[in-house]
C-alpha cells in the first residue's frame, strides 16, 4: 500500500504537468486509503503538498507574464483569510459525532470524506464536459467585477480550508467570468492563488496537529517530480483525452468513497 502510495504521489504531479489540473483532487483519498492518515490530518496534509505542487508550477508562469498580480491579490486575499480561519478555528471546533441517521453515526472524519467525495463529482463532471467552463466565455476587456471577485475569493478558500483540496476548476472560471481574465493569465494566476492559500492555510493546523514531516515532504518532493515529467511530455500527448480518462476515474474515487464512508466502513 506504501509503494502504491508513493506511485500514486508521482501521478497526482503528473496530471498537473500533463492537462494543468486535477491531480490535487487526489491528494486526500491517497493519503488516507494509501498511507492510513486519519481524513482531518489529510486535509492539513493536501493544503502543504498542494501549495508546494502549485507553487512550482507558477513561477514559470510568471516568467511568461501569465500571472495577473492584483487580481491574484483581490481574490487572493479574501480566500488566503478564509482558508487560515477556517483551519484554525472551525475545523478544530466541529465536533467528532455530528448526527445520526438511525444507526449511521456521521463523525468528522465521515463528514470530512463525504465533503471531499462530492468536491470530486463537481471537479469529474467539469472534467467530462468537452470544454472546460471557462473556454466557453468570450473574452472581452470590461472591467472586472472586484466584489465578486473577491467574495467568490472567501467562498472558495472555505472550501479548500474544509477539504484540503486546491479548487482550481472552481477559481479559473471565476477570475475569466469575473476579473476578465484570458484563459492562460487565469490559469497562471490560479496556480499562484492555490499556492499561496494553501501553504498560508496549512499554518492554521500547525499547533494543534502532529505532522508526519517524513511522509509529507516525500509525497510532495514526488508529487513536484511528477509536474516535471508531465510537463516535459504535455505536448506530445492529447491533453482532451487524458482529461476524460482522469475525469472517468475521479468521478469513480468519488462515488466509491461514499458508499465506503457511508456503508462499507460504516458497518465495520
């Protein structure tokens, strides 16, 4: 399962060089069927590996002047301070038995997976349509909407702080819809919002988690390989097929993870 572990480490960087996303969706599902790691210490986990993941594939990014600085800032913000308080403060604040369906006790770790779970049907079925959301808008140069904006920015980094999950196919459409930005500075810019929020959210849970700093830094120094060997092979693979195939199978981990959280593990 360890081995297993570490090979699925490789893949969750190698889907970020090779289609630009996806790959963190799977961080908490390996970490806690792979390696054991109790679901709420995984989310802390996703955030560090995530940001260190993201945070290598922006600065070549910005290099190419695709990385919109103040629009990183007005989404970023809002979402950075929503990710630490909700790792700092409301995390630790929910209650381990939440509530009870006849026999089924829902405890964090159920709820926590259950959330992940659902995040990963919303991200497959992006995935599996035949253009992302994003691509389908028309680029103009209005100005953008800075409140949205920046209050999509806080909703989004509740999310990520609850699951541990990056969000990109959430924050793309909303900096082109929103701040007006083309396809490839939004992309550029997710990255190095992802990053920053989710490295920054992670310091919520130093304090009060023990942190694995062995199995963690070697996921993510894999995870980082693995960007570099997507990248290298991105233009000689087609990126549309691999998007579905990656979609087929997170939408499966999703579904799977439900009826393991919710019946099979249940019943143990």
């Amino acid at each position: 399962m360890v081995i297993l572990g570490y090979l699925a480490s490789l893949v969750i960087g190698l889907s970020l060089g090779l289609i630009g996303g996806g790959g963190s969706i799977l961080t908490v599902p390996v970490l806690v069927y792979l390696f054991h790691v109790n679901p709420v210490i995984a989310t802390a986990y996703s955030l560090f590996i995530v940001g260190t993941t993201s945070l290598v594939g922006a600065v070549p990014k910005y290099r190419q002047g695709d990385v919109d600085l103040k629009t990183a800032l007005i989404f970023g913000i809002p979402s950075i301070t929503a990710v630490f308080i909700t790792r700092k403060f409301i995390v630790p604040a929910i209650p381990h038995e939440i509530f009870t369906i006849n026999s089924l006790v829902v405890t964090k770790p159920i709820f926590m997976m259950v959330l992940f779970a659902l995040l990963m049907i919303v991200a497959a079925i992006i995935m599996l349509r035949n253009q992302p959301m994003a691509n389908n808008i028309p680029i103009n140069k209005t100005k953008g909407n800075t409140g949205l904006t920046a209050l999509q920015g806080a909703m989004e980094g509740s999310l990520t702080g609850l699951v541990g999950a990056g969000g990109g196919f959430l924050i793309i459409p909303v900096l082109v819809l929103f701040s007006k930005l083309p396809m490839k500075k939004a992309i550029g810019t997710s990255l190095l919002i992802i990053a920053v929020k989710s490295l920054i959210g992670f310091t919520g849970d130093l304090g009060h988690t023990n942190i694995n700093w062995t199995l963690l830094l070697t996921v993510s120094v894999l995870a980082i390989a693995g960007i570099f060997i997507g990248n290298r092979f991105s233009k000689k693979v087609a990126a549309d097929q691999l998007k579905k195939g990656f979609g087929w199978f997170v939408l499966a981990m999703g579904i799977y993870i439900i009826i393991h959280e919710l019946f099979i593990g249940s019943a143990h």
